[in-house]
C-alpha cells in the first residue's frame, strides 16, 4: 500500500533553530531517503517552501477567490511531504518512527492514497 507522509513544521521554530543544525537534519533526511529509495520502499517527496509563500483559491458564490496564505492559520505548516511503499500501517509506523525529521521537532501525519474513484 502506498502512504503520504505529511511532513508539519512550527516554522518559527524551525527558522530560530541555527543554521547548521537545520542543514543537518536536513541531510540526514536524504540520506534516509536514499536508504529507503534503495530498499524498494521511497517513492518520492520534496521539502515546501515557507507557508508565507501559498496561495489558497477556493470558491465563493461561485467564484473562485485567490488569497495569500495557507487555507488554515495554525502554528504548524505542511513543510513536505514523502510517498512509501510498505505492506501495511505497521511498517510505515516503523519506517516512521525512524525520520531524522522526528528529532528536528517536526511531525509527521501518515495517510494511506487512495487509488479510484469516492468510496
């Protein structure tokens, strides 16, 4: 079954944390990555910019209406994301519990994709 790993950041946080360590958390995460690419089990992911940096359309009385800004003001921001392939909930519980990402005080929201059409 594939997953998405919703990567979420406090971006405050995150951007008051020095330099260095956010560059090695970060390549501590692609070396992960290419761990698991190598096992059979990455498909993919790439990091978000800031959440200062979307742009949200939805629709209004039926127009669609443009805004800066994430959809939702929280303090935690979709920062990127990552799709596996694992058998079940379990081993992408366990492939998770192992992200760098984890000790750079970030989150991580597993949902399994859904292939077809609503169910």
């Amino acid at each position: 079954m594939r997953y998405m790993l919703l990567i979420y950041r406090d971006e405050e946080q995150w951007e008051s944390s020095p330099l260095p360590e956010r560059q090695a958390v970060f390549q501590e995460s692609v070396a992960y990555s290419e761990d698991l690419r190598r096992r059979g089990i990455y498909e993919g992911g790439e990091p978000l910019e800031l959440g200062n940096t979307a742009t949200t359309v939805r629709m209004k009385d039926g127009k669609a209406v443009v805004t800066d800004g994430p959809f939702a003001e929280t303090k935690e921001t979709l920062g990127g994301y990552s799709i596996v392939d694992a058998k079940d909930l379990d081993e992408v519980l366990a492939i998770v519990r192992r992200h760098p990402l984890l000790k750079g005080g970030l989150s991580i929201e597993v949902r399994p994709i859904r292939t077809g059409p609503p169910r």
